[in-house]
C-alpha cells in the first residue's frame, strides 16, 4: 500500500477522493471492481481482446496472458514461445491493463538476476505507454501439478527476491500472489511426496503428521504483506466426482473461493477448508485470478439415476455466472473482491484418467453469450471498464509487437509507443508524467533499462 498521490487511479474523478484514501496499486474505489479476460489468442483459436470486446459489448479492463521465465526462444512458425504479445491489448484502442502471468516452468532455482530484470523492463514499457500492469508469479504453488510446487521455503526465498527485483525497475507493477483455492486441498499431495524436510513440516500445519483439509493451504507460502500488492485464487467449477460430465453448480459455490466452506451436494453437510478472504482480503484488495465453469464437450459417465437430466450449455453456464459475477449479494458480501478474471478458453483437461473437452467460455457460443450479457447488464455499473483512446495520429500506425528482451539488459529493447493523449482509466491528475509525449516515453524506458543494468553490473 502507497499513499494515494502515487497512485494510477482509476478515473479522473476519482482523484479527489484517492487524495484522502489509501488504495492499492490499480485498485477501483470501494463498490466497484474489474471484468478482466484471459483469451486464447493461439494460432489454432484465432480469437483476440478486441474480438472479445465485441462480443461482450463493453470493453474488458484487464487482458491476461502468460509467458515463462527465463522467457523461452520465440518461433515465428507457430508464434509460440518469448514473451506475452501485449500488441494485441493496445490494439483494441482502450487503456485496458496489460495483465501477465510468469511461469517459472524451468524451477524456482533457475530464474537469474538477469531474468528479473528482463522482465522488469518489459513490464515497465507497458506502464509508459499508458497502460497499468498486474504481474502475476508462479500461481498455484500450493499444488503439485507444476515444477514449482509444493515447496514453500523455496518459493517464498525466490518470492522475495523476484518482488524486490521487478519494483527496482516497475515500481508500479502491481504484483499479485496467487495459490489456487483451498476447496479440494491437499489435492491428493501426502507428506512421503514432499522430499525436503524443512517444507514437509511446514505443510503440515496442525503438526499432526498428515495432510487433510485441517491444514492450512496458503500460510506456508504467504511471503507477508510487505511482499504482496493484492491477492488472488484460481478457482473454477467442473463438476462433481469424477468431474467428467454436466451438471448444474449448487448455490454458494462461488462464495467457497472466498469462505473455504464446501456444503454437500443434497445435504447440510460439508467441508471446511482454509479460509482465503478474512486472512487476505482484509489489507490489501484481492481477485479471483482465473475461473470458468467446464461445459463438458465430450461428457461420460453420465448418471442414470431416475430424475437426472443433462443441462444445456446455457444454464450450466449461468449457474456459474449468475452465483458470483451477476449476483449483488456475493459482490457485496466479499466488497475487497476487486477483480473477476473471466477464464475464455476450450481445452482438453483430465481428472481421474478421463480426458474431456472443457468449454469455460461465456463469449463463444451465441445462447450463453446473450444469457450472460442480459444478466451483466443488471450489475454493469459496477464494474470497472476500460475507455476508448483517441484514433493515433496519421502515419503512426499501431503499435509493432514487443521485442524479446536481449541476452543482456543493455540491449533490451521493450515496446515504444506515444502515450494517450487523454487521461485514461488508471491515470491520474497525481500522476501527470503518465501523459507525456513520445520523447519523455522513450526517455523513462532508457532508464528502465539502465535501472535493470544496475541489478547486474
């Protein structure tokens, strides 16, 4: 937390008020929150920001996309690998924030100073051509399904190191530590899987020699508030055992992300697990990282019980959306849950040995859509969205994809761009350098860059 005269405020009109309060990095007022998108913009997808914008009819406030660290080689063919291509947000001519997700898919011990400060750079570029950055580090680390999971001591070491490293040259990065949920914890993980003995006793919270849903499933990650600039969990919903076909979420699920409360389909009954929201909500705003519902595309093992009946895609769907995103009463149950990260992907995911084709998205097939905009329509004004830009200027053209950063920071030659000539949605009045031209752009990047030569010469 910052005093508010440094903060990238959300609306001009806002100033006054941030003047007197103190938010977070990018955080709305009180009352309101963020829609944001993570989109598949692969080759095979062919979607992108600006076509979800249409779609939905208003303009997201916050695009997600992910990328590695140390950041893998580019290929030109496939149009994989490098860095996130933070084109496509600035193309849909809004001040939408550029969201990044950094997979340290080679090990926590194999990022270098030189990695950081690669990414530094690059998230700063962001920053100066108008647009505000959440960067969000190895989630889910209280899982085991990535390389950098299950190992507490090392995460938070490397946590520490990464925040103090990306402030050094982005200091208005707003950095989010996000584990997934704790519904389901320990996620099958038992103390003979956690080879170092130091992280074995360290998940073992209540000290009584196993792992259940007894243990707290973030404290032994959680680096403290001084580290942290806002929280998030992954959190979806695919289903009942054994998660393979369709059926209509309970209400109250979504509350689960936030409460750790899981009731019983059927019964009173349930399951408590560690709490997110009170702990980690209370100093500082919070989100849900990513989330969706699963459409199961390909369902099996469909029950043959007398009464059950498949829903459609539409009202599985809304069962989701209408429990949380739509739905006054969990907006103002949990008013420190400031952003809802819309998950719009298709993919393949297995649970149990059963592969099946999920469908989380609510801006693809045309029934969903209209349900979930009609709903959205009834909750709009609490959202934050993202303004239109003044068209650029003759000749200027949009802006060309960011350059992977070069071997060294010397050479690291992120994204240029003029800055938005009008106050956009995470600037400020406090903040008058955020609107300056071409030359005073390029000027704050060669600093960038000689501040994150700083961190290895």
């Amino acid at each position: 937390m910052i005093a508010a005269t440094l903060l990238l405020s959300l609306l001009s009109v806002a100033a006054a008020q941030n003047a007197t309060t103190r938010l977070a990095l990018n955080e709305p007022p009180d009352g309101q929150l963020y829609l944001g998108a993570w989109i598949d913009t692969g080759v095979s997808s062919g979607d992108s920001p600006t076509a979800f914008n249409t779609r939905l009819g208003r303009n997201a406030s916050w695009f997600q996309a992910s990328q590695n660290i140390p950041a893998d080689p580019y290929d030109d063919v496939t149009g994989t690998g490098g860095i996130i291509n933070a084109t496509m947000v600035f193309e849909t001519n809004t001040d939408a924030g550029v969201y990044v997700t950094v997979y340290p898919e080679d090990g926590l011990d194999a990022i270098s100073a030189q990695d950081y400060a690669s990414l530094g750079v690059q998230l700063q570029a962001y920053i100066t051509a108008g647009h505000a950055v959440f960067m969000r580090f190895a989630p889910e680390m209280n899982g085991n399904w990535d390389v950098w999971g299950t190992q507490p001591t090392l995460f938070k070491a490397t946590w520490k190191v990464m925040y103090t490293s990306i402030k050094s040259s982005c200091p208005n990065c707003a950095i989010v530590w996000s584990p997934n949920a704790a519904s389901g914890y320990p996620y099958g993980i038992t103390p003979d899987q956690i080879a170092n003995a130091t992280d074995r006793a360290a998940l073992d919270t209540n000290g009584d020699g196993i792992y259940d849903n007894n243990d707290d499933a973030y404290s032994p990650y959680y680096p403290g508030d001084e580290y942290v600039d806002w929280t998030g969990v992954s959190y979806y919903y695919k289903g009942v055992y054994p998660n393979s076909y369709n059926i209509i979420e309970q209400p109250g699920y979504m509350a689960t992300a936030m409460t750790g409360w899981l009731q019983d389909t059927g019964d009173a009954g349930g399951v408590q697990y560690t709490p997110f929201y009170n702990t980690y909500c209370s100093s500082m705003p919070c989100m849900i990282s990513e989330g969706g519902a699963a459409w199961h595309v390909n369902q099996t093992q469909i029950p043959t019980y007398q009464g059950f009946v498949s829903p459609s895609q539409e009202q599985l769907e809304q069962g989701w959306w209408q429990d949380g995103i739509t739905n006054l009463t969990f907006l103002e149950m949990f008013p420190r849950l400031k952003m809802i990260m819309l998950f719009e992907w298709e993919k393949v995911e297995t649970d149990n040995d059963i592969p099946t084709l999920r469908d989380f998205r609510l801006t693809n097939d045309s029934s969903v859509l209209g349900g979930f905009s009609q709903d959205l329509e009834n909750v709009a004004q609490r959202y934050i969205w993202a303004n239109y830009l003044p068209m650029p200027t003759s000749g200027s053209g949009s802006p060309d994809q960011v350059p992977m950063p070069q071997e060294t920071v010397h050479r690291a030659t992120p994204y240029r761009a003029s800055t938005p000539t009008s106050i956009s949605l995470f600037s400020s009045a406090a903040l008058p350098s955020i609107l300056l031209g071409w030359a005073t752009g390029i000027a704050v990047i060669v600093s960038g860059i000689a501040l994150g030569a700083s961190l290895i010469l």
